[in-house]
C-alpha cells in the first residue's frame, strides 16, 4: 500500500503541506487552528497513573484532530495542580504519549498536537527546573551563558513530550511600574535583541521551538499598566519595540504571539500591519501567530459577533488562538463570506508545516535516548550569581569578614524561597531551594552567630516586629536587610479569564508584582522602609539586598552601606547571593533597567529622545543608577575609546573601537565594558541621548590592563530611516565607551554618503 504524500518523510514539506491540506474538511482545517482547551483538563488520575479525560476526547471529536494543547505539564496556583494530582516527569512524558496516540488513532488523518507550555524562566511543570527571571537575566550581560541555560530548562521541556515553549521576550521596561517588568530583558533594545537570540538558540539545540511573546509594543502601555493601551508613533515602535523580535525571527523563531495592547486604535490580533504587512511581507516571516490567551473573543466587542471577531483575527494574520471560542467559528465566517478558504488554508498550511517540521508525524513524543543537554539547575544558579548587582557601596563593608562575630539577616524576603522566584513559576518540593538567610548561614565561617527575624511583612503598615529586629541588628557586626517583592501566587489569589492576578487581590495574598499586579508607587511597602530606617538607627552596618522583580525607589535619607539587586534569583539564588556578599564572587551584574529615585520621575529610561530638558524644579530628572550600572569590588580606569577609522561611507561602513581597561584595584575585575552611540548631527529623526550598540566581558586581574574591541560595521551604525527600514544614514555619531551609561568617553566618528571615504 503507497503512503499518501503527508506521510512520507523524504518529501519536502511544502508538498506535505499541501498533500495533506488537499485532504482535510472545512471542520478540520478549523480545528487545526484552534488551541481551545487546558491542558490540565486533558488528564485526571487513575490510581497510580493518570488517563484521558472525556472533555479531551470530546474536543478532539469536535473538529476530527486538534491544533494544539496549551499546559499539559503546567502546575500553579492559576491551574490548581499541584504534587497531589498533577503530571511530574515521568508521568508528564506518558501523558503526552498517551495524546498523540490518541489523536493519531482515533481521528481519521492522524494529524499530532502541538503541546505548548509556558517556559518563562523554565519549564513551568511540577519539578520543571525555574531559572532567574528574565530580568535577572538581562543583568548577567552574558547572551552565551543564558542560552546555555535555556537549552537545559528546554531539554526537561522535550523530555517531558512537548514541542513548544511560550517564552517572553519582546517586551521593555519602559515604565517599572507594569507588573510583568519581571518578564523583561531590559529597557533598551539592544540588549533584549542580544538576549533573546540566545533564548532561540539555546531552545533549538534542545529541538524545542519558540514562540517569542509579545508582539509588539505591550512595554508601553500607558501608566504601566497592564494590556492597556499604549501611545505609540509608529517610528518609535520601529526604532524601540521591534528590535528584539526583528533579531528573533532572523535566529529562526518558530512563532511570534500577539500582544493585548492596541496599537494604531486596534488591539495587535487584529492589526494587519503588525502581523501580516510587517512580520510577514517585510520581514519574509514563514512562523506561525499565536493569540494571547482570550485575545480573540475580546475583539467582540469591536465586532459585535463571536464569527466576526475569528474572521477579524485570521485576516489581520493571527494563526492560532489560545482558549478562544470565537476561532472555533472560523467556519461560519467562510460560509458567511467574512474571510475567504485560501486564507484559513494559509494559516492551516503554516500550523502544518511547524509539525512536518518538528517531526511530529514521524516522532510525536522525544525517544529515550535524546540528546544530553546542560543541567538547568546548576546553569540556574550560575545565571543567579551572575546577576546579582552591587548598585551603591560606602565605606568597604563588602565584601563580609570571614572573621564577623554575628551577623543579622533581616527582612520579609530573608527566609522565604516562594518570594524569590518569580511570577509563572509551579509548586517547588519543600527543601528543594536555598534562601538568602540559608545561603548566608552556609557560606558564614564556623563559629559566626547568624541571627533572623523577619521584622517585617512584605506588605502592610505593621510595624509590630521591627523592634525586635532592630534588637538583632544593635547586637551584630552587620545586618543583612533582604527587602524587596514577591510574585508569589497563593490560593488565596483571585485570577482573570486569561491567569492574570486580580490586581485587587494582590495586597491580601502579598503579591507586590506579576501579571495584573502594577503598582502606582515603586517605593517600598512602608513596614519595609520603616524596618530599614530604624535597622540604619542602630548605628550597625547595613547591607541591603533586594529581591525583586522591578526596580524598587530606595529612600536616600536611609543610604545603607551597600545595596545589592538579586532581581528573583530563582531557588538557588540564596547561595549566589551569599557568594558574592561575602566576596566568593564578584558582583557581576550591570543594570538592564534605570532605577527611579521615585514614580514621579517616570519616565527614567536612559535612551530617551535629546531634547535637551533641563529637569524638574523640585528634584532630580536624572535616575538614582543609570542603564549599564553596577560597582565590583575593584577599581577600573578607561582610556579614550580609539577609532582605527575617524570617517566612514555610509554604504559600507567598517571601522573598529578600542579601550584599554585597567584593574587599578586588588582583585580581579569582571567588566561588561558597553559602547553606545550618540547622533550629532544627521539622519532622519530626532536623535536619542545615546543608544547601546555593543557590549565586551574582560576579566582583568589586578595591576593589569586589557582591551575591548568592537566591529564597528552596519548594525552599529543603522537607525530607523524614511521608509521605517533600517539604513546608515550620513552625518556625524559619537562612539561612546564606558562602564554605565552615563559614564561614557566619546569619539567622533563621520559617515559620509560615499562608500569609498575610510579615513
């Protein structure tokens, strides 16, 4: 017997694609592109195990196959899944066996699923390895490392059956006051561009594709708040917000989802420019185009009707929705004439070619024997101690004595592994993770006495436990003062249609940050900065190390003496904090977001338009810590950044930027030396303060120098022209070299129009 088309491997898949669309009904076409149900609605136990349930078997009857299965293996407060009934690795695999062999029996084309899960920072599944947040991430600079460690998060992903993983990455913190600022590289473009290339790369080595989320603008909605409406010029959603997802379709994204937000008076599911004119006809994209959960059936209230709202969806170029009903009835509007065959056929041929493509005819579930990847835990823990900040330091108390008598650690996120990981994360084993307060106990030299008291909630007005805090802190040589936020959810915590936190249940569960949760003030909770100005009273040094998942407005009148951001280190991030307080590592990090001195200043990103203010009359308009900061525990001198070339074509620019760096200090420095770019006169839009255009670790050991290199070429060079394409426009830029934004040195470099002018 000849196997039709579709079924043979050694085909191209174009011709599997059209093979086997040839053969479907309108039902099954429309099926192929929905992503309806739950996963975890798909299972339930059955004594040791767990089976199939008949809502499963029932939405497979109803289009013959399924598109796709959202959250198979997820666990969370949202989900209520938990050890008790929920899928752990072993059984996780099984169950996702036991779908597609279902699908491929029981319907008559035998199409696989799709299983998508969140992946976040990490697998979101019961003992799914959770990395540090992505903001965490962005802190470490080091694309290399945090594609090393995604690689290892997505192998526990395809181990597990799925093919998927949902991964934000595309949005800025251009306001710090969104609850998901947590789920960002960073504010700049660059950086978030350099990162998520690591985050495709690392995932295709495991053979997992990503579907980049959110698409496009979502960092700007108004207020920081969240699936708001942003206003957003077109030329600054090309210059700001496209970058990261214009560098993760060239690295191979399989798909793109699209953001809540408006943009140009549409939500972005529905907008045609953003999905089909520029994604797809500009950009040659062939991926698939994911809804955000539910974003779908809010496009009813434009259209006034379920079908109308689909045909709205599939014609702006969205493949694939998420928990909608309104896909389901993509084919009442074909019947209806509201969106043509051919076009539902496009979105069904681009869903089918992402299966032919991961192997899902021939393999649906990963063999036995896949590849070995790294293991995400110890990578986990090595993106933790690579991110953790020193953003102010007086008087050399860090790093800590081995040699202390006692040692006070304090504060609401001392001791608490829920509040240090972030938001999107599953249940974790008691015992499984290392606070600060057990990392700091750990590392301490036998003999130190190291005390706690929590002296605080994370939220509230109660001072009740700040006195005998402040008796802990008089009595010891240092305190440790762990502040900051959670996104730790709770069952306590009321949910949205789409698992977004109900912002009014927030302050009740503790939750200062997350989905849903934003924040009009970022300065801390007042029991915590009451905790913090009678700790400083004492007279006792203060380290303070803050766990958060935004940048908080620290008051300055209580300076301690010496702050460190851990952003969420995630479960082992206690250790790696403890590492470098006591100087077993060097503080790495560098910021990936301007800190405020308060929310009236918003906003403080640093790559602002030049328009040359001159600041607010009752305080400053500039950050507490600049784009790019962060102290070590050396001293570093730089040189004057050095051309090999003061004049470049705009055709065919190349020239290279030096700066020597030297250790002037006693220990090792680990440098993130960063070049930026500032326009002074040319091009066709007004030109920002500066802009990151490059980035270089060295590792100098004391007394000795090293140097920074840099191509400077096209993508140094390019900025957003006329047409909204990128070119090199002539005119005259300064190089900047520096160590943080704001301390930079400058040459001047020309571009003329011709391509022959290299001087």
């Amino acid at each position: 017997m000849t196997l039709p088309r579709y079924r043979d491997p050694a085909a191209p898949v174009p011709d599997r694609v059209r093979d086997l669309l040839d053969r479907m009904t309108l039902p099954e076409k429309v099926g192929q592109l929905n992503q309806r149900m739950y996963g975890w609605d798909a299972y339930e136990r059955a004594g040791d195990g767990h089976r199939l349930t008949d809502a499963f078997r029932a939405e497979v009857a109803a289009f013959d196959g399924m598109g796709a299965l959202y959250g198979l293996q997820r666990a969370d407060a949202w989900s209520g899944v938990g050890f008790a009934d929920g899928l752990d690795a072993r059984d996780g695999a099984r169950a996702a066996a036991a779908v597609q062999r279902y699908l491929v029996d029981h319907t008559r084309l035998g199409i696989p699923a799709l299983l998508v899960e969140e992946m976040p920072h990490g697998h979101q599944a019961l003992d799914g390895t959770v990395l540090p947040v992505n903001l965490a991430a962005g802190a470490t600079w080091d694309p290399r490392l945090y594609a090393d460690a995604v690689a290892g998060a997505a192998g526990e992903l395809r181990a597990r059956g799925a093919h998927i993983a949902l991964v934000s990455a595309l949005d800025l913190v251009r306001d710090p006051r969104w609850g998901r600022s947590e789920e960002c590289f960073a504010e700049d473009p660059y950086l978030a561009a350099r990162m998520t290339e690591a985050l495709v790369e690392g995932a295709g080595r495991a053979g997992v594709a990503v579907v980049l989320k959110h698409f496009a603008g979502q960092g700007a909605t108004v207020g920081g708040r969240n699936s708001a409406a942003t206003e957003l010029g077109t030329r600054e959603l090309h210059e700001v917000h496209l970058a990261a997802a214009r560098a993760g379709v060239a690295a191979g994204a399989a798909g793109v989802m699209a953001a809540y937000n408006e943009f140009d008076g549409l939500p972005c599911v529905a907008s045609r420019y953003l999905l089909t004119d520029l994604l797809r006809t500009q950009w040659g994209f062939e991926g698939v185009v994911m809804a955000d959960g539910t974003a779908v059936d809010r496009l009813v209230r434009l259209t006034g009707d379920p079908v109308a709202a689909g045909a709205l969806a599939l014609d702006a170029g969205c493949d694939l929705s998420l928990w909608d009903d309104s896909f389901t009835r993509l084919g009442e509007a074909v019947e209806r004439g509201l969106v043509s065959e051919p076009a539902l056929d496009a979105a069904v041929a681009r869903v089918l070619a992402l299966k032919f493509r991961l192997g899902l005819f021939e393999a649906p579930v990963p063999s036995a024997d896949a590849e070995v990847l790294p293991d995400p835990g110890e990578l986990s823990e090595r993106v933790a101690r690579a991110s953790v900040t020193l953003l102010s330091h007086e008087g050399g108390v860090l790093p800590l004595s081995r040699g202390l008598r006692r040692i006070a650690v304090l504060g609401p996120n001392a001791d608490s592994l829920a509040q240090q990981i972030g938001d999107y994360t599953a249940p974790q084993r008691p015992g499984s993770g290392i606070t600060v307060l057990e990392g700091v106990r750990a590392a301490a030299a036998p003999g130190t006495e190291v005390v706690h008291g929590r002296g605080c909630d994370l939220v509230g007005e109660d001072v009740s436990q700040v006195p005998a805090a402040v008796a802990l802190a008089a009595g010891s040589d240092v305190a440790v003062l762990v502040l900051g936020g959670s996104s730790a959810r709770s069952p306590d915590t009321v949910f949205d249609a789409n698992g977004a936190a109900v912002t009014g249940s927030a302050p009740a569960t503790g939750m200062t940050c997350g989905e849903g949760v934003d924040l009009a003030d970022l300065a801390l909770p007042s029991a915590q900065r009451a905790l913090l100005a009678a700790v400083s009273a004492t007279g006792t040094p203060v380290v303070v190390v803050l766990v958060q998942g935004r940048p908080h407005a620290l008051p300055e009148a209580d300076a301690p003496a010496a702050v460190l951001s851990a952003w969420y280190p995630g479960p082992r991030g206690g250790r790696a904090v403890a590492e470098v307080l006591f100087g077993d590592a060097e503080p790495r990090g560098r910021l990936p977001v301007s800190v405020p001195r308060s929310a009236a200043q918003l906003p403080v990103f640093y790559n602002g338009k030049d328009h040359r203010y001159r600041g607010y009359v009752d305080q400053s308009a500039g950050p507490l810590h600049a784009f790019g900061h962060g102290l070590s525990y050396t001293s570093v001198e730089y040189g004057e950044p050095r051309l090999s070339h003061t004049r470049v074509g705009a055709r065919a620019p190349l020239a290279t930027c030096r700066v020597t760096v030297r250790n002037t200090g006693p220990r090792r420095a680990e440098e993130t030396v960063q070049l930026y770019v500032r326009r002074l006169s040319g091009g066709t839009s007004w030109p920002r303060v500066r802009e990151l255009r490059g980035f270089v670790r060295l590792s100098i050991a004391p007394g000795a120098e090293a140097d920074a290199v840099f191509e400077v070429g096209p993508d140094t060079l390019a900025s957003v022209g006329r047409d909204l394409r990128l070119a090199v426009e002539p005119g005259v830029v300064e190089l900047e070299t520096g160590p943080a934004s704001d301390r930079t040195r400058g040459v001047r470099l020309e571009i003329t129009d011709s391509a022959s002018h290299a001087t």
